[in-house]
C-alpha cells in the first residue's frame, strides 16, 4: 500500500457520498426556496398537451429560454390554449426535474402578456370612479316610456351599428335614429368617443343614447375603460344605454351607464318597445277609454232623469211641505194621546189579572182554624199518653232501684278493683272488701272462707 492510498482511505478524510437523487432533490429544494412564486413573461415555443392535460413548452425570449410545465389541475382554469409565438406572462416556481436534472419552471398561472396589466389599471380606475360616486344606483335614471328619437355613439363601420339598426327597424320603424360617429379602437379612440357623448348630450334631440361596439379582446374594448367616457356617459343629459362587447365583457362604460346591454342588438331592444306592442296597448287604451265613456254618458242620462223626476214647481213643493207639516201635527198628537192610552189599557190588564189570582182568605181561614184545633186536641192526647207511659216506666224503674234493696237490709261487697262479689270463690283470708250499705259503706277484712256445701 503507498502513501496515497492509505491517506484516501484515512477516517480523517472520509466524506458522506451522495447519489444522483439525493443532489436534484437537494438543488430542487435550494431552488424553491431562493426564488418564490413570480412573474415571468416570454414567447411559447415548442407547446404540446399531454393526454394526461398537461402542458409542456418552453418560454423564451430574445436572448434563453427555459422549460415549462402546467399541469391539468392548474391549466383547466387558464381561460385559453396557447399557441407558438403567443406573448404570455405565467406566474411559477423555479424547480429541477429530478429524473433528468433539467431546471424548469413549474407555471400556477397564465395570461396573455399585457393583460395582466390592463386589468389592473382597469380595477384602478373602477375603484376610483366608485370612490368618486359615479357608479352609484341613485344616479341611475329610468328609460322614457316612449322613445321617439335614438341616438347612437359608434363606428358607421362597426357591426354593431348594422345589429342595432337591424334591431330598430325590426321592432321600432318608426323610432328616428341619430348616429354621432365616432372610431370606437384606437389611440386617440377614448377621446373621441367621450366627445361624440358629449355632443349627443349639447344637442339634445334624442330621448335615449345608445353607446355600443362589438366584441373583442381587453385591448380592443379598452376605448371604453377610459375616464373621459366615463364622466361623459355619467354627465350625459339623456339616459345612456351602453351595449360594448358580449354578454361577458365589461367596461367601465357598463357601470357609467344608466342601464347595461348584454350586446348591442340587446341595447337597441331595450331602448324601443315594439311598435306592434304599442299598438296593441293603444287598441286596448282606446277600447277602455270608449267603455269609460259610455259610462260615463249612461250614467250622467240615469242622473238627469232623477233629477228631472225631483224637480217640482213652487206651488207644488209648498203643497207638499203644508202635507208634511199636517202630517207631522197628527203624529205628534197621535204622539201624546198613544202612550196615556196604553199605559190605562195595561194597567186595567193588570187590574184584571190581579183580582183573578187574589185568594179566597175565609175558607184559608177556617181550614186554618180547624187544623188549629185538631192539632192542640192531637198534642193534648199524645201529652197524657206520654205522661201515662213516664209514669209506668218511673214505677219500673223505683222496683229496680238498687237503694231500695239496700234500704231492705241487703248489702253489696266489692274487692279492691271495685268488681262485685258474687260467690267465695272470689274471695280470699286476709283480703279487703268494701262493704256497701243503704246509708254508708264499710271496709272489712275476710277471716276466712267456706265454701257453700250442696
């Protein structure tokens, strides 16, 4: 073994080895953690989607490139599919494909370049313009029933301007219709647009504007994100129907405006009822209006007839109030006499019913007396029956009187718990008796006892 050989191998000098895994992992990890979530814009190139959904493609720009991936679950919410040579802006981490160690980026999102930042001017200016008041419902105003007149602020090349004519002829031919042209895409479009309002509002001589364009991308319909257009439709002196791209796009026209139209050709059937509608309703305004008449005509006939009826000459109406008078004398002394004449027919009906029911009192009388005598001679027999009966029970009583027995000479012995002695059975030598006599009582003590022999 030479020097070298023991020196490699040497613990001192012994380091950890890593595998090819180990180190993607670690340099992914490094990676992830020293470039957050950003921004980045450039070109695509090389785009394909997976059957899994995913997208793969390199985004590059003048002087590198680098590669790309967005996976399903992130591009099914990207609103479009990118093309070669699209400028777009994705938001992504910064990561390494470990099993070939190729560094590329992980995209979150994606837009088309400039997008970005035009919806954030946009949400500036909303903001403000909400701040200021302008997009307030009671700024709001309603559409005039009738429109006689309709203007229009457009392109006379638009498409729009053909829908919405289109739409009036169709529902409205007899709706007059004023166009204030105006380039509706383009640098100098916002300025002009705002000043053909303006123009609309001066003039005066439509009952509704239509303010309108059709649909196109954020930078096409961006004419109508301006500040001057706003306060001008929000300024206007007529109501503003504002009908700029489709039914998903919004500007800030659409929030100015007194009333927004999905599209234009909606803008143009909100600003006209149909003629045939009005013409329906007139028929039926009319229909109501010759009802309303004859009824009024009928009614005002029927009035005058019980007015004629109750018109009367002067002789005739004082003959009339000379009858009224008659007859109100008469009932007032029909008045007067009735009641007297009632109340003696009740009383004499009273009278009547009393004496029918007033009772005989002799024969009460005499029955009462009887049943007086009856009664002292019934109580005097059942008092000398009683008295007979006491007697015979006194007498009863005087035989069965104890004191009369002991008045004879007999006595009653009782013992000490007062019980009565009745045979010397009872009866011990030495025992206490009580000895009552027909005038007193004695104690005595029992010598001794003999039984009765038979």
């Amino acid at each position: 073994m030479n020097f070298d050989d023991r020196n490699d191998s040497s613990p001192a000098s012994a380091a950890p080895v890593m595998t090819v895994t180990a180190l993607n992992q670690a340099v992914a990890r490094l990676l992830e953690r020293s470039f957050p979530l950003s921004w980045i814009a450039g070109e695509v190139s090389n785009f394909t989607r997976a059957s899994s959904g995913h997208w793969y493609f390199t985004l590059k720009d003048d002087a590198a490139q680098v590669r790309a991936v967005m996976f399903r679950g992130r591009a099914q919410y990207a609103g479009f599919i990118p093309r070669e040579g699209d400028k777009v802006e994705v938001r992504a981490l910064v990561t390494l494909y470990g099993a070939r160690g190729d560094y590329q980026i992980n995209v979150e999102a994606i837009r088309r370049a400039g997008v970005g930042v035009l919806f954030e001017a946009f949400l500036r200016l909303k903001e403000k313009l909400t701040a200021a008041g302008l997009f307030e419902p009671e700024r709001k105003r309603g559409l005039p029933m009738f429109a006689r007149t309709i203007g229009i602020v457009t392109s006379p090349q638009a498409a729009a301007l053909g829908d919405v004519l289109t739409a009036l002829r169709r529902r409205a031919p007899h709706v007059s219709v004023v166009l204030y042209p105006t380039p509706v895409q383009g640098q100098q479009a916002p300025e002009k647009i705002a000043a053909a309002i303006r123009t609309a509002s001066r003039r005066a001589e439509c009952d509704v504007l239509i303010v309108c364009r059709g649909g196109g991308s954020i930078e096409d319909l961006w004419s109508f994100n301006d500040e001057a257009v706003a306060y001008a439709v929000a300024e206007c002196s007529m109501p503003v129907i504002s009908g700029v791209g489709h039914e998903t796009d919004f500007t800030i026209c659409d929030f100015a405006a007194d009333l927004r139209a999905a599209t234009p050709t909606a803008a143009a059937e909100l600003a006209a009822t149909p003629r045939a509608d009005w013409l329906s309703s007139l028929r039926a305004d009319a229909t109501d209006l010759r009802r309303a008449m004859r009824r009024s005509v009928t009614d005002a006939a029927q009035t005058l007839d019980a007015y004629a009826r109750r018109l009367l000459s002067p002789a005739a109406q004082i003959r009339q109030q000379r009858l009224k008078v008659l007859a109100l004398s008469t009932a007032l002394v029909h008045a007067q006499r009735a009641p007297l004449g009632r109340a003696r027919y009740a009383l004499d009906r009273l009278g009547g019913r009393l004496a029918a029911r007033r009772p005989d009192l002799t024969a009460v009388r005499a029955q009462l007396a009887g049943w007086q005598h009856r009664g002292a001679l019934g109580m005097a027999t059942q008092l000398g029956q009683r008295r007979d009966a006491l007697a015979a029970l006194a007498a009863q009583l005087e035989l069965l009187n104890p004191q009369r027995t002991l008045e004879r000479g007999y006595a009653i012995i009782t013992d000490a718990k007062g019980a009565i002695v009745r045979a010397p059975a009872q009866l011990q030598p030495r025992q206490t008796l009580t000895v009552r006599l027909a005038e007193g009582s004695a104690s005595i003590d029992v010598a001794a006892v003999q039984a009765t022999l038979g």
